[in-house]
C-alpha cells in the first residue's frame, strides 16, 4: 500500500495558540487516518514540526504492508530541512528535527517528502484549525 500523509502546522501569533493536523490516506485517496492536536503556545515552525513528527510516528506503528509513503507540507522551511537543502540553524527546532531524524532511521518503506501549496492541504490545514479553535 501507498500512503499520502499530509501535514499541517499553524500557529495564532508567532509564538502564539497552535495546533497541527494530519492526514492519511490511502492509494486510492480515501482518508484512513485524520490527527488534530492542540499545542498550547509554539511557533508556526514548531508546530509543522510537532505534526510531521506525529504523522512520522503514527507510520512507524502502521508500516506494516506499506510499500511507500508520501510526505505533503505547505511547509518549505519543514521539507527542505528534512532533505538536508536548508540548515536547521534555530535551537527549537534542531530537537524536532533530530526527532525526525531518527523515526525516519526506523520506518522500513520509503519515504518522500513534497512541498505543496497551501490549497493542496486543504484537510491537514482545516485539522490544524480545528486543533487551535477548540483547543483540544
């Protein structure tokens, strides 16, 4: 199975109330999974981080049977640290990613991760919303 998990941070203030959601589907676009979380105050970056990071965990206690999986964020800054194009030079955040770093280090599919326009998050997006409106 393919999986497209896609990702969302947001933040009200930076730092300011936030939350993040995550979305999974499957190969044939049918959502399997939906996370919304409250975070109480973190940056915007922190919370693209902090749902990447449940997105990562929640394949590395699911992976068996995937054979791939996509990873989608509005998050330029998220992905292009993750593929190693920008530095992580901020000291909240070289924690999370180093967090990544190492359940990357334990899922066996493999793993690809995408820049995708705002509107193309939809789901993640209004997750991460709901998150930081009901904050649960």
């Amino acid at each position: 199975m393919i999986l497209s998990v896609y990702t969302d941070g947001g933040s009200r203030g930076n730092p300011g109330i936030s939350g993040f959601g995550v979305a999974i589907y499957n190969e044939n676009k049918e959502v399997i999974t939906k996370i919304s979380k409250f975070l109480g105050v973190k940056t915007n970056n922190e919370a693209e981080y902090l749902g990447m990071i449940e997105a990562l965990t929640w394949v590395c206690n699911h992976q068996s049977g995937i054979s791939q999986v996509n990873f989608y964020s509005d998050s330029q800054l998220l992905v292009r640290q993750i593929l190693g194009k920008y530095k992580v030079k901020a000291k909240n955040i070289k924690p999370l990613h180093q967090t990544i770093i190492s359940l990357l280090s334990q899922i066996t599919p493999p793993c690809h991760f995408h820049e995708v326009l705002r509107q193309s998050n939809q789901l993640a997006d209004e997750l991460a919303n709901q998150a930081m409106d009901q904050k649960q």
